[in-house]
C-alpha cells in the first residue's frame, strides 16, 4: 500500500531506555508495536517474592503507561518456559558444572531476539529494536557490523556479542548515538514518567541479587561445604559450598596467610576451592567456546583484538587465533586476572565487535 509505514517491534521492559526507543522511532515515523516479554514469576524466585510480584506489576503498570503517551499498542508475551528452559536451567546446571556463566550473553541470542524477531514475522514487521546501547552499522556487502555505543560508561555492545549476523541484521539500536544522560532528559521533555527510574538488577529472575541462595533453592549438589587446599594438595581450610566463590575472588575466603589469597580454580570432581597467592592467579591466554563471528564466518587468520572478559572490565590488547568454525585461542600480550569459565570473552578491534564467545579455560 502506497504510504504505508515500516513496521517495527519495539521490546519494551518498562524502564526510561526501551521507553525512549519507541519514542523516537514513532518520532522517525515508524509503525511501532511494543512488546514485553514475560519472563519470570514471583513464585520461580527464592524469598520476597512478594516485593519481586509488586516490582512485575509496576513494570506492566509503567508500560501500559508508557505505550499510552507515546500511542503504540502494547502486547505481552508469556515466554516463561521458554526462559526458564534457555537460561535459568543452563545458569544452575553451570554452577554445578563448576563455572560462572552470565546468563545475559546466552539469553539475548537464545531467547529474546528470536522471541522478538518471532512477532516480527506475526505482525510484518521488518526489524526489531531495544534500548541496548550499542551501534549496528550497515556494510556495502549486506552484511552489518556491531559497534560500541556513543556513551562509554553504558556501552553493552559486550551483551550483544553472541547475536549472529542473521539476528543483527534485523535488529535496530535507536539509543546507540545517545548518551544516558541525553536519554533521560528526553524522556523528561516528552513527559515519559519513567525518566527518574532506577537501572535495573544484573540478574532479572532473582529478586534480591542473592545468586548463592537461588542456587541453594534449586538444590544443587556442589552447595554442600569441602575443603579449601593450595595447589599443592594442602588443606588448609573449609569453604561454604563451591557456588559461594569465583575465580580471582579474595575476601570472603576466611583464611589468614602470610599473603592474601585468591580462589584460583574449582576442582568439582573433589569439591574443593584451590586457592594461591595472587601470582598463581595470571593467565597469558584463554580458550573460548561457542565463538560467535559478528561477519558470520570466522577470520582466515590471527588477528590483533581488544578483548574484554567481562562487561565492566578493562579491554586488553591480544591475538585471536580461529579454531574451526566456532573455537578459538586468545594469546594475551599481558597475564590477566580473574579469567572465569563461563563469563564472556569479546573481542574488539577500536569500536568494531569482531566476534565473542564463552571462555572455556586458561592457561
């Protein structure tokens, strides 16, 4: 039909970033319908519930509000199962399995663009959106690249990283050229009531920030206490329960040394924590599994990169050797701390994403 708007789907979580990003591609004169998915219950969590059910019914109260000043439909999709199945399972099977994982890297690619890009299809809609500050940039071949947004201190192109080129080319980042301080005072100027919100919690399905208790909850078998050794096999203390710790930790251990230690690995097969001091804990390089290449396929040789292992963490110069298709080994140019089986490892080459995936192990 002559004049028809583009149509797009909007995810919408009830908070100022997804509010503003329906705002101003109704404001670029899109055709938008928001959509927030259902992902969690208050009975899925372990203790207040009661103040996790009033936080779920604030956000469907804020974005009915919401949708209503900027004139879009809402709808809200049950993708509870799915999320449950997808990433809370994977989270604690993880921690049994004795690694950190970041459910986040996993549920962006595995469970909310593909939920998105599903009612896309229903409702004819092109792309998808969100508020994730990050920049998708097209290339002359029809292939896009993932670049890191404007605002350096809200930067999440790091979550983004597993999304393969298929998703992403679908995929529009409208807050991506914003800061968010910009984004907050647009949503004060255009009267969006959530423009005071507090940032939402890290991990969205435990309702007071206490991974160790949820962990508990579901019961499973590495919570139990074991002993704490060094690596040569001394033990010299008793930890909590394997969940309890993480890879470069050093308070909470409990034990006083000649020097301060760390917890430098997990053994699961004895439930033991090994600790050492802090030059036991360096890495000069990183095995990395389920390598996603933003290009959509791997690189034909060793590249120099940036790569960050975690969302908060300093980006460190490396090379990044392909292994196969979806495999790769990363050669630091210096030891690094804290490299965490199961957390993210993003490789950057200046604001460009060249690839992540989910570090495998050290050495």
């Amino acid at each position: 039909m002559t004049g028809q708007k583009e149509r797009i789907i909007v995810g919408m979580s009830g908070g100022v970033d997804s509010a503003v990003s329906a705002a101003l591609l109704v404001e670029q004169g899109y055709d938008v319908i928001g959509v927030m998915l259902q992902l969690w219950r208050d009975s899925d969590t372990n203790g207040r519930s009661s103040e996790h059910h009033e936080a779920i019914n604030e956000h469907i109260r804020d974005l009915k509000q919401i949708t209503q000043q900027i004139g879009i439909p809402l709808e809200i999709i049950n993708a509870r199962d799915l999320f449950l199945r997808r990433v809370v399972e994977p989270f604690v099977c993880g921690y049994e399995r004795g690694i950190t994982p970041n459910p986040c890297l996993t549920c962006n690619p595995q469970l909310k663009f593909e939920r998105l890009l599903e009612e896309a299809r229903f409702w004819g809609a092109a792309k998808v959106a969100t508020g994730h500050y990050a920049r998708i940039r097209p290339n002359e071949n029809g292939s896009v690249s993932l670049c890191k947004g404007r605002d350096p201190h809200k930067d999440q192109s790091y979550v983004l990283a597993l999304i393969p080129q298929e998703m992403l080319r679908k995929v529009a980042l409208p807050l991506g050229e914003y800061t968010k301080d910009e984004v907050r005072e647009y949503a004060r100027q255009h009267g969006i009531q959530v423009a005071g919100k507090t940032e939402s919690q890290d991990l969205c399905f435990i309702a007071d920030g206490n991974y160790r208790e949820f962990l508990r909850s579901k019961g499973i078998k590495n919570s139990r206490p074991g002993p704490i050794r060094l690596n040569s096999g001394e033990i010299i203390g008793e930890h909590t329960g394997l969940p309890d710790y993480t890879i470069g930790q050093r308070k909470g251990i409990g034990i006083a040394w000649a020097e301060p230690l760390y917890v430098i690995a997990k053994d699961i097969g004895t439930n033991s924590l090994i600790v050492g001091i802090r030059s036991e804990l360096g890495s000069t390089s990183i095995t990395v599994r389920d390598v996603n290449w933003i290009s959509g396929s791997p690189p034909d040789n060793t590249m120099r990169v940036e790569v960050k292992i975690r969302y908060k963490a300093e980006p460190t110069l490396a090379s990044v050797v392909p292994v196969g298709y979806n495999r790769a080994d990363v050669r630091l140019e210096h030891p690094l701390d804290a490299i965490t089986p199961g957390q993210g490892a993003v490789f950057y080459q200046g604001e460009v994403v060249i690839g992540g995936g989910i570090i495998a192990g050290s050495g």
